[in-house]
C-alpha cells in the first residue's frame, strides 16, 4: 500500500489539541498535518499487516505542476518563486506528472524493498531522517510509532472502524 504524503509534513507534527482544525484554521498547517497523517498512517498499517504480507510505505511525489494546484493563488504561487507574473514555471525543482509517480511505483514493485515496510520514500530511495529544511529527508514526527498509533486509534475512534481491531 502506498499513501502519498509530501515535504509539507515538515510543517506540522499531528495538533493533538485541535486535529480537527475547528479554531486557528490554516490551509498551509491543515496541509502539513494531513501529510504527516498520510506517513503515519504506512507506519501503523504497515505494523499491523507486516505478519500478512500486507507492507505499507508512505512517498514523497515532489514538487509537480498540476490542476491539483487549484486552490492555491497566483499571487502565492508568484511568492513562492514557483513562477512568474505570466504563469511560466520558474522553479527547477518541479517534476514532471511522470517524474512524481516514478517512487511510487518503485515503492510498490522494487525488489529492494521486499521484506520493509513503514519507511517514507522519495526519488526512488529510503528518504533519511533530517530535521533540518533542506530539499530531502523525513522528519522524525511523521515516522514516529507512538504517533502511529495514537492517531491510528484516534482515526478508529473518529470513524467507528477499525480493520485491526483485534491486533491492537
């Protein structure tokens, strides 16, 4: 199972005190939860199904030009050095739609990965944990276990499902 997460998890650990953002909204720190939500959700899934063969990884895709983009402003995407006034794509980080699903496949076919499992991955590679803001790397919040779990029962608990019920 792969779960698309993103650079934005560096934004936000899991806002235990307000995960439903219902005070303080921010679509930017909504964003960075719900992609840390994303990482952990691997983790836990991946613990609870690694005995089935059931192996779960969370991806990094990258930066890519797509409609997805829809909600955020030209004047933001201007800010942000992603393009210019005109709409011409400035920034040499963005990917191409085939470049961004390239980890993951990787992640869901790589013999490398046989027998792992709950890792975060990006440019068809185990990303390193960092805490730092460079272009790469998993901060260790959305890979933490405890987290994991927590949010994993917190989901069950909000939803009234639970797949694994009986594993917890």
């Amino acid at each position: 199972m792969i779960a698309v997460s993103s650079l934005g998890h560096r934004g936000s650990p899991i806002r235990w005190d307000d995960v439903q953002f219902t005070r303080d909204y921010d679509k930017w720190l909504a964003y960075a939860q719900s992609k840390t939500a994303n990482a952990l959700f691997a983790v836990q899934l991946d613990e609870f199904g690694a005995r089935d063969g059931l192996r779960a990884f969370s991806v990094q895709p990258g930066k890519i030009s797509t409609p997805l983009a829809l909600h955020i402003t030209h004047a933001e995407m201007v800010a942000a050095g992603w393009i210019d006034e005109q709409g011409t794509l400035l920034d040499p980080t963005f990917k191409t739609p085939e470049q961004g699903t390239a980890t993951q496949v990787w992640a869901a076919t790589s013999p490398l990965l046989a027998g792992l499992g709950g890792l975060y991955c990006e440019d068809c590679d185990v990303a390193r944990a960092t805490t730092g803001d460079a272009d790469a790397g998993v901060h260790p919040h959305a890979i933490d276990p405890e987290q994991a779990e927590r949010l994993w029962k917190l989901s069950a608990e909000l939803t009234g499902v639970d797949a694994f019920a009986s594993r917890v």
